[in-house]
C-alpha cells in the first residue's frame, strides 16, 4: 500500500485543548514579533497603513497556526482545506515587497507553531531582524515631513518636461515612484514621492501643475 495512502487511513492522536491553547498562544507571539520587526524597520513615510498590516501579521500567524492545527497528519485533510482556500482571492495591492517578505515570514512562523516547530522560528527571528535593519529603506530627511503627489495625465501623453522643473524649483526632494493605468486605460497615474513644501507653497505647487496641458487632475496626500 502507497504510503500515503497509510497515513490518510491511520489514526490521529488526539491534540488536547492545552496544547492548541499552546501553540495558538505562540503563534500569536511570533506575530507580534514580525508586526514589531516591521514597525521598527519599515517606518512609513507617506502612507499611514502600517497599523493595519501589523494587525495583519499577527491576524495571519494565528489563523495559519489554526490551519496547521486542523490538517494535522491527515494528507486528505490538506487537499481538502487546499481546495477551500483556493476560492479566496486577494486583490490588494503591496506596494513594498519588504511587506511582502514580512507576510511570508508571519504565515511560515504560523506553520511551524502549528505543527509545534518551535526552534525553527526562534533562531530565524533574530537573522530577519537584523537583515530588515540592514537593508531598511533610509528616508531623505527624517526632520521634514514627505507626501504622496499623484499626477494623472491622458493616456498616451509622456511625462511633460514642465513637470520636472516645477517640482525641482518648487519641492527640496522629489522621487518618481511609480506609474499605473487609470479609469480603465484611458488616463495614466504618476506617482511622485515629494518633501512636503511650506504651507503657502502647496497651493502654488497644485494650481502649476494643474494647468500643464494634458494633466487632468492633481493629488497631494
């Protein structure tokens, strides 16, 4: 008989309510840790959703335990919960890959409180922690506030040359950080990180930019 065939028929041991409570509560801890690692080395600049993907962390760690915890030694159990979670889809878009390392990290740390792999967390941590520090994105100015300025232009227009130089001679630092299709294809999002000017400068900033021929609207977070 196939061996896998064995082990979906043989008898599981029973895990008792103390040792769910166990390996749940150490999971939750290994969250913590991940959603603290994050914080501490992938400070946010420009958006404010740091609290919610540390909640996300921990909320990931515990459920993949749960996870863990319910196949057990059972393979059929696995192609069954594999199959139920496979409907799931997540369309949110991560804009750091770091947040995405710090994902995995929290789910295979779930795994192993799951399954009782306790070390294998443990000695990792410290190794994740101090790779993050090294290698944590080093704002421009940690004294001067940064924003978010979208620029949204016709689709198949290029970035107009007008727009550099009124964000050279208007913002001590600016950053082109990405490009994405909008309102289906027909216009086209760019995406600046800028040192936040004084107050009565914003104003000026959003009004020159506005009227550059081809940019439809303008946003500064």
């Amino acid at each position: 008989m196939p061996w896998w065939l064995e082990q979906t028929l043989q008898v599981e041991q029973e895990i008792t309510p103390a040792v769910i409570l166990k390996r749940l509560g150490i999971a939750f801890v290994f969250g913590c840790v991940a959603a603290g690692i994050h914080r501490f080395t992938c400070r946010r600049t420009v958006d404010g959703d740091q609290p919610a993907l540390a909640a996300t962390l921990v909320l990931l760690a515990v459920l993949i335990a749960l996870v863990m915890l319910v196949i057990g030694e059972s393979v059929a159990r696995a192609f069954s919960l594999a199959g139920a979670l496979a409907i799931v889809r997540f369309r949110t878009v991560v804009e750091d890959t770091r947040d995405t390392a710090f994902v995995m990290f929290a789910v295979i740390s779930g795994m192993a409180a799951g399954t009782g792999y306790f070390m294998g967390p443990i000695v990792c941590t410290p190794v994740v922690l101090l790779a993050a520090w090294l290698f944590r994105k080093r704002p421009h100015s940690l004294n001067s506030p940064q924003s978010r300025l979208t620029i949204r232009m016709a689709s198949g227009k290029t970035i107009h040359p007008r727009i550099g130089e009124i964000l050279t001679t208007s913002v001590s630092w600016h950053r082109l950080s990405g490009l994405s299709t909008a309102r289906g294809g027909t216009a086209l999002d760019a995406t600046y990180d800028i040192e936040l000017p004084p107050a009565e400068a914003v104003f000026t900033l959003v009004d020159e930019l506005s009227r550059i021929e081809g940019v439809q609207d303008v946003e500064l977070k």
